[in-house]
C-alpha cells in the first residue's frame, strides 16, 4: 500500500530579497552586502540638503551605516528648503533632526549624529571615549576618519578643514566626495585612491560573449561532429535548430580544409566565408529559410576574431603589482597575477561560460551550455590552483574566497584600473597637474560647463577669505560680485601660466564663467531642493559604484547646469 509523502516546502523569498529585489538585480547579493557593510560620513555644512538628500538615496537601499557631522542649529530658513526637518526640529541641532527622519525610511539602517552639543565620541577600537571641543577640532583628528569606508562633504566648508580630511583620506584609500548646490549649478568632485580596480564593470551583454570559436577545446569540438558530421541528412526540422555556434565551427573546419588550415583573416575572406555559410541554408522548406543560418551569417564578422586583451585589461596586467605580488597586496592584485599566467599559458583569458541565445532545441542547447559551463569551471580551477600557489609562496594569512576568484574569471575581459586623482582644492596656488591645457581648450567651447567649475573655484576661495559665502549679505551684493570676477580672472590667469599658453579667452568663455559667477553670487549660498534633490541622487548613484565596486563611476567630476538641464562630466 502506497503511503503519500508531503514534499518539502518551498523555500520562497526572504522579506529582504522581496524589499530589495529591484535592486538586487542590479548589483546582487555581493553587491548588497557590501552596501550593508558600508559606513557613510556626511559632513554638512551650509544649507546641507544635497548631502541629506544623498544620504536619503543611500538609506533607502539599506546602506547599513551613516553619520551626519554638522554643527547647525534648525532656522526658520532651513524648514523652509529641507524636506527631512520638521516644525518641531527648530531650535534643535539639525543634524539630529535629519537623522531621526532619514532612519524612519529603512529600518534595517543605523544612523548617528554628531552635532554641537555631541562632546562625547565613542571610538568602536577598544572603546575609547575621547572629548572634542567643537566639530572642527574633531574633522582635524588625524585618525577620526579610520572607521568610514566613504566620506561625503558639502560646501561651505573651510578650506584647512577640508584638506585635512582629503590628506587623511588618499594616505589610507577612502573615497571621498566633495559636493557643491548652490542655485541653479551643482558639481561633484570624486577622490578615489591612487589605484581604484573593478571587476565587475557590467558591460554590454553582447560583448561579454567569449565563444572562443577560433580555440575550440576538445569536448566542444566533438559535439560539433557529432550533430553536423551528416548535416545534409537531417530532417528540416533538426536541420533548422542545429545551433548557429555549431554551424560556424563545422563551415570552419571546411574552410580549413582548402585553406592550408587557416581560418578566415580579414574582411574579404569574411565576407567570402559568410556566403559559404548562407549557402548551407534550406530556401524551399514551408519558412522559407532557416532563423539559425540567419544567425550564423550575422555573427561571422564580430565572432571570428582572434583573442585579444582589450587596453584596460592590457594595464591591469602590466602593473607590478600583477607582475609581482607580495604578501601585503590587496586580493585583487593576487587573483590579476594568477589570471596574467593564465594568459601567458594558454593565449587567452578564462572562459566566462555565458551563451547568447539561439535557435535551437532546448535539449541541444543545455548540452552546448553545459560544455560551455564546464570548460568554465576547468578554467577557474587552474586559475584557483594558482592563487592557493601564490598564497601559500607568500605566506598569506587569510585566502581568497573562491567566489571572488570565480567572479574575476567571469569578468577578466572587462576588469577596470581607474586611477583616482587628489581633489582639487582652492588654495592659494592651484595645482592642475598636467590638465591646464585641457581645461583651457574645454572653456572656449561654448557649450561646455566648465565655467561651472571655475566659479566654484572661486567661491571656495572667497568662502577661504571672507568666512561666508558670496552674496549672503545682500548689502554687499555688487562688492561680492565684483570680488568674485576678480578671483575667476586670476584663476583663468593661472590657468594659462600653467598651461603655458598666450592664448585669450573668448568673450563667449567669459560670458559663460560671469553668468555662472552671477547666478552663486544671487543664490547668496542658498540651496533649491529640486536641484539639491536631483544632485543628492546622482551622487547617490556614484556612491554606490564606489561601495559595492561595480559599475565604472564618474572619473572624476560632474557638474550640472539647472538653467539649461544639462550634465557633463570631466577629469580634472
């Protein structure tokens, strides 16, 4: 007698996979984590809502951490511009205002405040409590940056203060962002750290399909004989769902074969071979033609290349820490070295195992994915070997996960160095590092907003020397204006001097600069949410990139110009 057995539930969903799904689909379960993992430092100053406002699209998906350093008291003013302040903030510090009602978004968050009247910081190292007598004092602690994994701060801020903090934070590899929105302009500066390496750069699908229809290994090869050997005794049927990949590498080896073993080189014999494949194809069956073949003649000019290593992974392989590992270089660095052998042994990069998709029938296709699949693994197996070597060679302490090895080989093709450049901050003497010349020729372009980063510049500067912004004291409005045209004048004479350059500005560039500088200087320092709002998502975005290392993030600047909506970035 047959006893009925209940099957296992099934396991569906977390509640936090539900709330996060979106996401999650962007940057994974990794991806998520690391946001989880992740500490954020706000330092607000001025009206403060752009770093509120990022900090908004942070906490809502579940950046696990943040602190808000801002010594403000709540005005009158800043319920009139904030959105994460309430009537009864006023009075109060604002930083504890905003953090009540950003927490209120995400429960799963942790927010902290340190405002005025926060004498008393917990250190999480050994539990230290230590006294700071105002905000400044504790910015300027050499090693009050240690447990933040990113730094965000707004203008105004003293100049003193802020290079301080960006010293601190290139010396130990923090990301930073330094944001300004003032008015209808706002502009973001990244400063990451000298060596900023991502794997997982998302590229376009279509492109991170090795077929490796050129190195074909053995088990693929014997697929191909086994389902195209008798090719013109199928039925039209199977005729028609013999996969394209199968197609192309049995029309290569008849190429091969009258052509002294050489596969197709250049776009001639491309097109000659393409034809040759186009002629396989049925034309009297009830379709017509054959979607397959359609496929196989579509692929031939981008799939029949030669392997080759695109210029970002080219030099990620040439550094020396690739080349030569120590004990004290970061995984990245470890796992590079193992896949730099890799290539140097075999020609090419690790199989990802990915597959476009196809006509075919779904039993064909899930043998040809699994061949692929398993090549794959056989790939990350010899690479995982060699970093267990290097490992063991370098008595490293703590080895590498074998999912981060795995992602590598997944996305070796497209891997990313970008190097982070030291923020550029408005002292006395500006230092454009090679750029000036750049700078120079972008500012006689009409359309370009780089006259929004000159009169940033200035404003920073004037902000240095007169401890307010420009503006904010309506009886001196044309003193203020005047004061800061002079110092884009200087600055664009700077410019020129390190740009070695004699060339004039046009009086378009000049136009452009002054509209920018009148529209700070009318903003008197304030802030519109909805410029603030839009900037605080797009530097959000970034944030994200830098944290979960995914994506390519700005490189380095961006500015937006509200007027004319409009956004660009640059390297400066």
């Amino acid at each position: 007698m047959a006893t009925s057995v209940t099957p296992p539930p099934l396991q569906g969903p977390s509640s936090k996979e539900k709330r996060y799904d979106r996401q999650l689909r962007l940057w994974a379960a990794s991806g998520q984590q690391a946001l989880e993992d992740a500490h954020v430092l706000l330092v607000n100053s001025g009206p403060g809502v752009v770093g509120v406002e990022a900090l908004k699209n942070l906490v809502l998906p579940g950046a696990g951490n943040f602190t808000i350093v801002d010594d403000a008291t709540v005005t009158e003013a800043d319920l009139g511009v904030h959105f994460f302040l309430e009537d009864g903030s006023l009075g109060h510090p604002r930083a504890e205002g905003c953090c009540k009602l950003l927490m209120e978004l995400n429960p799963d968050v942790t927010g902290n405040q340190i405002s005025k009247a926060s004498f008393y910081i917990w250190r999480p190292e050994g539990g230290l409590l230590i006294i700071v007598q105002s905000i400044q004092s504790l910015l300027e602690q050499s090693d009050f940056l240690k447990s933040y994994s990113l730094v965000l701060i707004t203008a105004p801020i003293q100049i003193k203060v802020l290079s301080t903090i960006c010293q601190y934070a290139w010396k130990h590899s923090i990301p930073l962002f330094y944001i300004h929105s003032i008015g209808f302009y706002s502009q973001f500066s990244i400063q990451l750290p000298p060596q900023y390496p991502i794997v997982d750069t998302h590229p376009d699908p279509t492109s991170t399909q090795d077929l490796r229809l050129l190195n074909p290994w053995p088990e693929l090869s014997q697929y191909v004989a086994d389902k195209c050997d008798n090719l013109d005794a199928l039925s039209d049927h199977d005729h028609g769902h013999v996969p394209y990949l199968l197609l192309l590498l049995h029309y290569l080896e008849i190429w091969k074969a009258s052509h002294d073993g050489k596969y197709p080189e250049n776009y001639k014999e491309k097109t000659v071979f393409r034809e040759m494949v186009r002629g396989g194809a049925r034309v009297h069956n009830a379709e017509g033609g054959e979607e397959n073949y359609d496929e196989a003649v579509g692929a031939v000019l981008k799939s029949l290349n030669p392997p080759s290593l695109s210029s970002g992974v080219q030099e990620v392989l040439s550094v020396e820490d690739c080349k030569t590992p120590s004990s004290q270089s970061a995984n990245f660095w470890i796992v590079a070295h193992a896949i730099r052998l890799f290539h140097e042994t075999h020609g090419v990069l690790p199989l990802p195992g990915s597959l476009p998709d196809m006509k075919a029938q779904s039993s064909d296709y899930i043998k040809l994915q699994n061949i692929y699949k398993a090549k794959a693994r056989q790939d990350f197996a010899e690479v995982l070997q060699t970093v267990r070597s290097v490992e063991k060679r370098l008595a490293r302490k703590n080895a590498i996960e074998e999912k981060e090895v795995e992602a590598f080989c997944k996305g070796a093709a497209f891997v990313r160095l970008i190097h982070g450049r030291r923020l550029q901050i408005a002292e006395d003497k500006l230092n454009w590092d090679g750029r000036a010349k750049n700078i120079q020729a972008g500012l006689q372009d009409p359309e370009s907003l780089l006259p929004i980063h000159i009169a940033f510049l200035a404003y920073d500067q004037f902000l240095n020397a007169h401890s307010r912004a420009p503006g904010e004291d309506s009886s001196k409005y044309d003193q203020d204006l005047r004061t800061m045209t002079e110092y884009t004048q200087t600055i664009l004479a700077a410019l020129s001097k390190e740009a070695s350059s004699t060339e004039t500005y046009t009086e378009t560039a000049q136009e452009a600069i002054d509209k920018v500088v009148s529209e700070i200087v009318r903003a008197g320092g304030g802030e519109l949410h909805n410029i603030s709002a839009l900037t605080g998502g797009m530097v959000a975005q970034e944030v994200i990139k830098v944290i979960t290392k995914q994506y390519i993030p700005v490189d380095n600047t961006c500015m937006f110009d509200g007027i004319g909506s409009r956004s660009a970035v640059f390297r400066l």
